[in-house]
C-alpha cells in the first residue's frame, strides 16, 4: 500500500530531500513573466527565494556552452538559468515536466546530471505539468517551504493564481490596443505601469479592484478606429510562446506592423484546466477544444503542444483569423510533425500558415523578411474578403 502511494506520488513529482527546510533557497527557470507570480507564491509561504537574470545573449551563451548540441533551445536557457541561480546562492530548483514522446520529460533528470557533474549541490524538486493536480502541487510547494500554516496557502495559491490571471488580462489589452494605438508606444507604456501594479500588489482585497482599474486604463488609450486591422493567431511551441527573449519580441514587431496577435497559449489557461478540480470546470478546455478541432488530421496527443497547434489552426480557419503564425525551437520533434501536417491543414482549411524556427543561430533581420512579407499577403487577403472585422473585434472586447 506505502509502495503504491510512493509509486503515484513519484509519477507527478520526484523530489530531492538532502536540505533542511530552513536552509532552502529556491529558484526555478525564467519564461515569460513568470517569476512576479511564483515570487509571490514563495515569499507568502515563507520561502527565501533568488529570481536568476531575465534571459538574454549572455544567459543563451552559457547555456550553449554547457549542453549538447543537438538538445531544444529551452533546455539551454533553463540550464543556464539554473546555473546563474546557483551561483547566485539557490539551492533548491524547481522544475515543471510533462511526460510524453518529447524531450521535456528527460530535461530536469540531464540538468540535474549536468549541474552535479559542474559540482554543485542542491535538490530538485519536479513536477509534472499535465498530470499534476492540486494536491500534488501544494505537496510540491510544502516540500520545498514546509510551511504548515494552511491560512499562508490559501492566501499564496489565491495571491500567485491571481498575478497569472491579472498578468495574462494585462497582456491580452495589450494585444489588443497595440495594433490600434495612435501614439506609438503608449500600449505598451500602459502595459508596463500595470506589471508593475500587479508585482507590488500583495493584497487579494486589492485585486478586486485592479482588473477593473487596469481595463479603464488601457481604455484611455487613443485609438484609430477606422484602421483595418488584421488577426494573426500565434501558437506553437510553450516556452517559444512565452518567452520575448526567444521569441525575438514577435508579439511586439507583429503589434507595432498594425497586427493584432491573439496567443493561444496562456498560462491562466493552463491553471484554470489544469490544476482547478474538473467538478469547478463547466467550460471546454483550451486543450479539449483543440483535440475536437485538430480530429480530422491528428487522432492523438504526441507530445508538446502538437495538438494544440493543429486544432488551433483549424478552429482559426473556421472563425474568420486571417492568418497563423507557427513558431518552434530548432529540432523540437512534436512541432516538425506539425509543421509538416500544417501544410495540408493550410491547403485544406484555406488559411495562411507562417512556420519559423528558433535557436541560438537565429538573426532578426531573416526572419522579418519572412513575417513582413506574409503580414503584406494576409492584409492583401483581408483587405479584399473583410470589410466588417473591426466592429466586430471592438464589440467583442467592450464586452
Ligand atoms: S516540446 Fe519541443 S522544445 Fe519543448 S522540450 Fe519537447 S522537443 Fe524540446
């Protein structure tokens, strides 16, 4: 019975338990925005915490230097952002997983080889992304704090699940606004106050009223009404997706060409679904959807986000977005199948796929080219086929 309970625990999570409690301090990799949500998390549990420097050339250099050649480009900055975080002082590195074909599910167990080969020590606390529920998420969090105070989860689980929920709003105005804005940067300048909002904000009663403050604010931003807008769904790959760094700031470079990005892949998404108990989910998830939709070309899940990408590009297909862009590290196995299988789906479907690939080698200059002159097709193609888009979209985001 203990076996078996140890053996379940141990699919969702493998957790090192070599330091004390109170001598732990946690770090976890960069992605996005991630850290203003889990810092809140941790502190609140009475966790000592080191955030390791954004990513960038630097931290992409070292992560190159210390791993294989042919491993996915997140590898490589995980790496490096473990290493900068145990020089830093951290001792205690958490790590998100999924199981599945792809390489992800070997990703903590070779840093964790490579960081102890370099002669560092820690623990590595791990947990599945996909398989992981509540329970063992907060079994994760009270491994590495031991914090016992159950009124400090309520109040960390409720203030670090809010930041993703307000950070992704906060996001999805700026996609929205940007495109449109008449003043040049006065989107992303709104944006910016509100991150920072959303970081000093340590209070739940606060965040009852930030969503509201944060959606008039964004609302004050003068706007061109009357500008033909087109809609670019960008999905692929998780971490390309989330991460500016790797992403060569696509979301801005798309916004600031007159594009409206929708990003298909949000961590609210993830936490609504993933780890809030089915009996609260009424709705069809994300991921739910996508298998519905990506049914004709793709029977199974093969791993990464490989069914997310098809589905969401047949869904696009069939709700009027004038284009996809598809975006992949270098070698990433689930996304060459769908890349392959896009093809057909953009023939099929009649939508415009763009598919780029990332990895250290990648210069900005080929691949704006390359979105440059797909954005001119789709607003080629829109401009002749769509003339009631931009009612809609403001309609939409009124509501
Ligand atoms: S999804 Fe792709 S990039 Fe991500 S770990 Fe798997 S193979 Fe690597």
């Amino acid at each position: 019975m203990i076996k078996e309970s140890k053996r379940q625990l141990n699919r969702f999570s493998q957790m090192d338990d070599n330091i004390a409690a109170k001598d732990r301090v946690v770090a976890w990799p960069r992605m996005g925005r991630i850290d203003i949500p889990l810092k809140a998390l941790l502190v609140t549990l009475g966790a000592k915490i080191v955030i390791p420097p954004a990513n960038s050339n630097e931290v992409l250099e070292l992560g190159v230097k210390n791993s294989i050649e042919g491993i996915c480009l997140p590898y490589k900055l995980n790496l490096a952002n473990y290493i900068m975080a145990l020089e830093n002082g951290a001792n205690t590195l958490m790590m998100f997983q999924a199981p599945g074909s792809c390489r992800l599910g070997n990703y903590t167990k070779m840093a964790q080889k490579t960081l102890q080969k370099m002669g560092y020590e820690f623990d590595m606390v791990i947990f599945d992304m996909y398989q992981s529920k509540m329970k063992q998420t907060v079994q994760a969090f009270w491994h590495v704090t031991r914090c016992l105070n159950p009124i400090r989860y309520i109040r960390g689980f409720g203030l670090g699940f809010t930041k993703f929920f307000a950070i992704d709003a906060a996001e999805k105005h700026l996609l929205y606004y940007r495109p449109r804005e008449i003043k040049r940067g006065s989107a992303e300048a709104c944006y910016k106050k509100w991150l920072n909002k959303i970081d000093e904000t340590n209070s739940l009663f606060k965040f009852c009223f930030l969503f509201g403050r944060m959606k008039k604010d964004f609302a004050k931003i003068q706007i061109d009404k009357t500008r033909k807008v087109p809609i670019v769904y960008l999905l692929g790959e998780f971490f390309v997706l989330l991460d500016p760094y790797t992403n060569q700031n696509i979301e801005k470079e798309l916004g600031e060409m007159g594009v409206e990005v929708q990003r298909q892949i949000m961590f609210s998404d993830w936490l609504a679904h993933v780890l809030t108990p089915s009996f609260l989910n009424k709705k069809e998830s994300h991921r739910e959807r996508c298998v519905r939709y990506a049914e004709k070309y793709m029977k199974r899940a093969i791993g990464g986000e490989c069914i997310e990408t098809i589905g969401d590009t047949v869904y696009a297909a069939k709700h009027g977005i004038d284009g996809v862009i598809h975006m992949m590290p270098f070698s990433c196995m689930p996304e060459i199948v769908s890349q392959n299988i896009l093809s057909k789906v953009s023939k099929e479907e009649n939508i415009p796929v763009l598919s780029l690939v990332f990895d250290e080698q990648t210069g900005k200059a080929g691949y704006m080219t390359r979105i440059e002159a797909f954005i001119d097709l789709i607003k080629r193609k829109k401009f002749v086929n769509d003339k009631k888009n931009i009612i809609e979209r403001e309609e939409m985001i009124k509501c």
